[in-house]
C-alpha cells in the first residue's frame, strides 16, 4: 500500500492537462486529451476526476492508473472481442486505431446499485425498456447482467438512457450490429466477473464503447477501469447485503457518495475536493491496479508531463 507521506507530495504534480509541441491540440474530454495523428489517435489520460459529468479536479497518478487498468484488460480480452490498441508509449499514454464510434454507450449492471438503485428507489420500475419487480434491495444481485443502453452526452451535458428497442428503432445502431454489441458487451463482462473473482472482487457494474474499423466491431476508450466500472469486494459482499450495510467500493463511487451526501448531484456548483479525499481516491485506484495486474504501481518521480514528452520522444512521435 503506498504510504500517506508519498501520496500528499504527489499532490502538487498532478496531470491536469496537456500539450505537446509538434502535436495538434488535442480534443478534452472529461478525462482524457485525445490528439488526432491521421490514421491514429494518442490517448492521454490525465489525473482529472468527474462525477455527474463535471470535471472536479485531479488525483494524484489517476491518469497512469486508469491508463495501466485498462491496458491490461484491453490485453486480457483481445481473445474476446477485438480492440484499438497498437502501443502503450507511457504509463499515462495510449496509441490507437482511429474508429467510427458507436453513438451509444453500453453498461452491463449485475446489482441493483448506483444511478438504478437511486431511480429504483424513488419508485421507477421501468428503465431501459426493462421492468424491475417491487421488492428488491439496494446492492441485490441480478441472476442475468442488465444491458443498459445510453446515449453518449456531450461535455457537460447528462447521457440519456435508451432501451435496446430504442437503439434500434431511433437508428443510432443498426439492428444486425446492435445484436453483435450486445453479444460483445456481455462476452466482455462474463470475462471481466470471472477474473475479478479470481482476485475476491466483484465486478459489479461497467459501461463499454464501441467503434468500427471497417466492418469490424472493437472495443475502444478503456475497459474496466474504476473510473468505467464499480468494483466491490467479494469477500464482504454476502454480509453487508444482510445487514444492508453499503459494500466496500474500490471505485469512483466514492466521490459520487461524497458529493451526495454534501447535496451534489450534477447541478450547481461542486464542493471542492478536500486533499483527504484526493489522497483517498489515489489510494483507492493504486491498490485497485495493483490487484487487478499483480503488478506494484511505479510513482512518479518526475512532472508527468516532461516524462510524457520525453517517451513521446523517444517513440518518435513528436519531436
């Protein structure tokens, strides 16, 4: 486990955003700078934290975290489903295929938890096309995974859920290819649920983006990262259901209940992230790398950014 010390200096040299001589500016989106190479993108993932959709501020080595998360799904699924990616140039960094994205994201939900459980809990029964009986309980396992469907917002703005009727009958997605995403995403998950498992922890719920090369579907973005996914420990799980105590989150969860419980969710103006709960998340999503790769997370020891240019550098994308 990183230490307290090391994770408050580490507060000052964060990656909140970049620029690289020689390279175009890139397209922001919550979390990640996206610089167009022609046929291919470099995707790097900063050390912002969004929730609601609004940017909140940075963590300490989230970006590289996420980047080292999803790196090793990408690589751990490719006998699933094919992805995007051609190279990992830096901890924080990934060059990729350029696709035609999909309009629609797609969250598979095996628990009655999150943004579900809180419309469950006003007393919505039908979301996603699919009607939920009266009578289940906060974190309540689904004996199938939902498929939930949503379109995919611009900055700032709310996704809007879609049921995979509306999918198709909206024409985002044409029915023959929606029916191979549907396929790919619950594929994708099935793997994801069998090796957290391996690891005592629970893949509870995830959301995936698709693209086109071609004719060929991938999956694109990241994959099974915490800032995509909630994971739970499944150790804990089957007690704190019973005693409906809240699971123990190793996700970005976290920040959602923190905001909640000081009365954000979306609109106005956020609190302003405390250090506690920056060095909190850092650790959260550190240890989270470390159980899912096996592999101890390197810490920065220079300006994530010089390091960036400098192995872009070296990889001869810029110069």
């Amino acid at each position: 486990m990183t230490d307290e010390k090391t994770l408050q200096e580490l507060l000052g040299r964060t990656l909140s955003e970049t620029r690289f001589d020689g390279l175009p500016e890139p397209t922001r989106g919550k979390v990640r700078d996206i610089y167009d190479l022609g046929d291919r993108l470099l995707i790097v993932t900063t050390d912002r934290i969004s929730a609601f959709d609004v940017v909140l501020g940075t963590v300490p080595c989230k970006g590289q975290t996420l980047n080292a998360i999803a790196a090793h799904w990408f690589e751990h699924t490719a006998d699933v489903v094919p992805n995007h990616v051609i190279e990992v140039p830096d901890p924080a960094a990934m060059l990729v295929m350029k696709l035609s994205p999909l309009p629609v994201e797609v969250v598979m939900r095996r628990y009655l938890t999150g943004s579900l459980w809180r419309e469950y809990e006003k007393g919505v029964r039908e979301i996603y096309g699919r009607k939920l009986p009266d009578g289940l309980e906060r974190d309540q396992r689904f004996e199938e995974p939902l498929i939930t469907p949503t379109t995919k917002a611009e900055l700032g703005e709310h996704d809007e859920p879609l049921s995979p009727k509306e999918v198709v009958s909206r024409e985002l997605i044409e029915e023959g290819l929606w029916n191979q995403v549907e396929k790919a995403a619950r594929d994708l998950f099935s793997r994801g649920e069998e090796e957290a498992l391996e690891r005592n922890l629970i893949l509870v719920d995830t959301k995936y983006e698709f693209g086109l090369d071609g004719d060929r579907l991938m999956v694109m973005d990241e994959i099974h990262t915490p800032d995509s996914s909630r994971y739970w420990e499944s150790k804990d799980y089957a007690e704190r259901f019973q005693k409906k105590q809240p699971q123990v989150m190793l996700d970005k969860e976290n920040i959602r209940q923190w905001l909640l419980e000081r009365g954000f969710s979306g609109n106005g103006t956020p609190p302003a992230l405390t250090d506690e709960v920056r060095v909190f998340l850092a650790r959260t999503y550190l240890d989270l790398q470390e159980r899912l790769t096996g592999l101890r997370p390197k810490l920065p020891v220079e300006a994530p950014a010089d390091r960036i240019a400098a192995n872009l550098r070296r990889q001869g994308l810029i110069k």
